[in-house]
C-alpha cells in the first residue's frame, strides 16, 4: 500500500531547519516520497507560509527558492474551494489556518493521514481522518511492512 499524506507546514520547517525532535523522521518522510514510496500533499499556502518563515529567519533568497523547489518536487498541491473554507471556519478549531488546511486534507478522500509536529492543535480533528506525527507514521508503515512479510 502507498499512503497518501498531507503534510502540514511545520513539519516542512522542521525538516529544513533542523528544529524540534521529529525532524529526522520529516527528513525521512520527504525521502520516501522523493523514492515514490509515499505520496505526499499540501496546498499552497503552506508552501507560502513556508517561504515567508524562511526569509524572516534570515535564510538567503538561493536557498529559500532551492528549497520550495526541492519541496514542490515530491509534493503535490491541493486547495480548497468555498466549501472546505466554510467548513473549516465553522469547525470547532481554534486555529483558522490548522483547520483550512485539516478541511483541505479532508476533502480529498484519497488522503490516508494528516502529518503534523503540532497535534494538540488537531484535538478537533474528526475520525475519518487521524492526525499523525512524523515519527507516528514511520513507526506505523515500518510495523505495516514488517507484517506483510
């Protein structure tokens, strides 16, 4: 089986700056999509959150394009139309931009786990779709694999 993954932006910024405990596993995660073992989404405006967190820390304009590239190489975009929105604004979430892109996840039904380093605030995530971390998931396809064998 080759899951499909949403990937939220902080798991993106773990990975390229190297900060927080799971970016190794993000690492990972990124490498089994580069080998087309996963499939990995996101919707643009995570990519556009990404980039503008990636200037303000400083990092060279280079390097900020090589990166969004490398990300957009093994990553697909999604977006959500009115509805998504309207869903996710009339969810229980706290945070506006975690739920729009939770709903945005959502709505495509091809998507098997939402990826994220924040999961307290994914609390409101409905059960049709878990919330996994970087390390969650690995541990999970590693057990899924070594069952299959």
């Amino acid at each position: 089986m080759s899951y499909k993954l949403f990937v939220d932006t902080n798991v993106y910024l773990d990975f390229l700056i190297h900060r927080g405990k799971e970016w190794k596993n993000a690492e990972l995660l990124f490498e089994l999509a580069e080998n087309k073992e996963i499939t990995i989404y996101t919707s643009s405006s995570s990519l556009i959150n990404i980039i503008y967190i990636l200037r303000a820390a400083k990092m060279d304009h280079k390097e900020v394009i090589e990166a969004a590239t490398a990300i957009l190489s093994y990553t697909t975009l999604i977006n959500p139309d009115n509805n998504t929105c309207i869903r996710a604004l009339e969810s229980s979430f706290l945070d506006t931009e975690d739920a729009v892109q939770y709903y945005t996840a959502l709505e495509n039904t091809e998507i098997d786990y939402f990826i994220t380093t924040n999961t307290k605030d994914f609390k409101k995530a409905l059960p049709t779709l878990n919330i996994l971390t970087p390390t969650s998931f690995i541990q999970l396809r590693n057990k899924s694999h070594v069952s299959r064998k």
